[in-house]
C-alpha cells in the first residue's frame, strides 16, 4: 500500500489497451521496484524494523507519504535502505543488522529522566515491553504442553466444520484431541467466518483485510480465556503430564521443574511455597 499509493501521475507504462493482467502488473512491480524510487526499499526495511521493535522507524507502515507519520530516525531509515540493495534485497542481512545491535540488545529498564523526555520512546532509549502476539501465544502452549506437531509445509490443519448451504458455506469452529491440528498457527486454514475464539481476544487480526499495525487491548476475556477456553485446558492437563513425567510425583521437584519450563527460572521462595500449597490442596493442573 505505502508503494503502491505513490504517484503514478506522468508515468508511462507502454501497454496496450487490451494488455493482460499478468502483463499490467509485471510493468506496475517493475515501476514500484525502480532504482528511480526509493521508497520500495524504505518500506521494506521499515516494515522490518517495525516487527522487531513493535513500531517502525515510520509509525504507518502502509503510509510513507504525506498523510503517514514522520520518521523517528530518517537517516538511519536511508541507511538501511542502502544496506538493502547494497545486500542485493536479502532481508536476512537487514535482520542481521537490527538483531545484533546495541539498540536492539538493550534492556526494558525504567529511566525517568529519559520518560520525562520520551514517555513513547520513539528514540529508542530502551527496550519496549512488547504482549505476545496471538499466534505465538497459542504455539507456546503447546510447545509448553509437549503437544507440538513439528510438521511444516503442506495444506492448512482445519479446525472448523465447513457446511455448505445453498450456495453459502458455513463454519463452525471445533475443538478437539487430535495431533493434527496441533501445528503451529501459522498453518491453521482462516476462513473469513467461524473465527477462533482465544486468537480473537488476543487481537489477532481478521484474515479478510489488512492490518499494517495490530491492536493491542487489555481485556477481562483475556484472563478469562486463559482460564476456562477448552483448548488452554487440554494443554494444561498435558502441562502437568509432561512434569509428573520428566521429574516424577515429589511436589517440590514438580513445582520446580514447572516453573523452569514456563519461565525459565526457578520460582522464588514465596511463589515455591504457595505453588506447593496449591498442588497440595488442589493438584498440578490448578498450578500448570
């Protein structure tokens, strides 16, 4: 959209008037990607920076024109565009450049002296606490749970019962036990009704349009989901399986070994002994 928007005004494409599609935009992405206009490979190196940071350099990635927002830092904007061609377009190097710098390494830690300045750290003076995105949450738990599918490529895993119904067709998100339909989300096939229920109140976007930025909302359905959503409850019986199976049935080893898994670090002394309370008088799928 942020290319694709610029001016076309005075271009001359040489097609005829009864040009195929296929021939209308090979000339359109042969003019977006022109040496002559810049602006293909800052967007791309924007867009880039916008998902390691949670903002771009421009805050619009889909408007880099008049109407969008201002760049934060222009020059290093330029910079990495160059970088881009300079790398002959492998975004691998541009992920390179932005993984393995200072900025992007530093830590989250609160300055008030640098909140006074930059309350929405647009300058960047740390690192941006950042929610977890839908999909990612969804692969965590079943990461978490054991219950992963590794299987990649292929057709989408359907999780929706498809019914057509004199011309139209009707889906009806299901949940249930079956590996194969525990792959990564990214896989999962998106039918423009019959949404998920937990990657809606996470705010993951309707597939049926864009989104150049996600919203980010803090709702009571989310604690809720986390609670009672069927498909976070299986994963949660698996939880307490897969610990009782790696460390045994000794509480203070389970609640150990749980709270390096989900956390990756030992729970401390407060949170141990309320974990063994809970497992105590509840069991470890209360505290899974």
């Amino acid at each position: 959209g942020a290319v694709a928007g610029a001016s076309l005004s005075g271009s001359n494409f040489g097609l005829a008037l009864d040009a195929s599609d296929s021939e209308r935009r090979k000339k359109l992405a042969r003019w977006i990607t022109n040496s002559a206009r810049p602006l293909f490979t800052r967007v791309i190196v924007n867009r880039l920076w916008h998902y390691h940071f949670g903002s771009g350099i421009v805050e619009t990635p889909n408007d880099l024109g008049f109407n969008g927002g201002r760049p934060s830092h222009s020059k290093l904007l330029d910079w990495l565009a160059d970088r881009l061609i300079d790398g002959g377009y492998r975004l691998k190097s541009i992920h390179r450049i932005i993984v393995t710098s200072t900025t992007y390494r530093q830590a989250a830690r609160f300055d008030e002296r640098a909140h006074a300045v930059d309350a929405s750290n647009r300058l960047l003076w740390r690192k941006s606490p950042r929610r977890l995105e839908a999909e990612v949450l969804r692969d965590s738990l079943l990461s978490l749970s054991g219950q992963l599918n590794p299987t990649r490529g292929g057709p989408s895993f359907e999780n929706v019962d498809i019914v057509p119904n004199n011309g139209t067709t009707y889906y009806t998100p299901f949940d249930r036990e079956d590996p194969a339909l525990n792959r990564r989300t990214v896989y999962q096939f998106w039918p423009r009704g019959g949404r998920s229920a937990l990657l809606d109140t996470f705010d993951c976007p309707d597939p049926s349009s864009t989104a150049p930025r996600r919203t980010i909302t803090t709702t009571p359905l989310q604690a809720l989901s986390l609670l009672n959503n069927a498909f976070v409850l299986r994963m949660t019986d698996h939880f307490a399986e897969r610990v009782s199976s790696e460390v045994g049935e000794q509480i203070e080893a389970q609640v150990e070994h749980a709270y390096a898994l989900a956390y990756h670090r030992p729970p401390d002394a407060e949170e141990r002994q309320l974990a063994i309370e809970l497992v105590i008088a509840h069991g470890l799928p209360s505290l899974a």
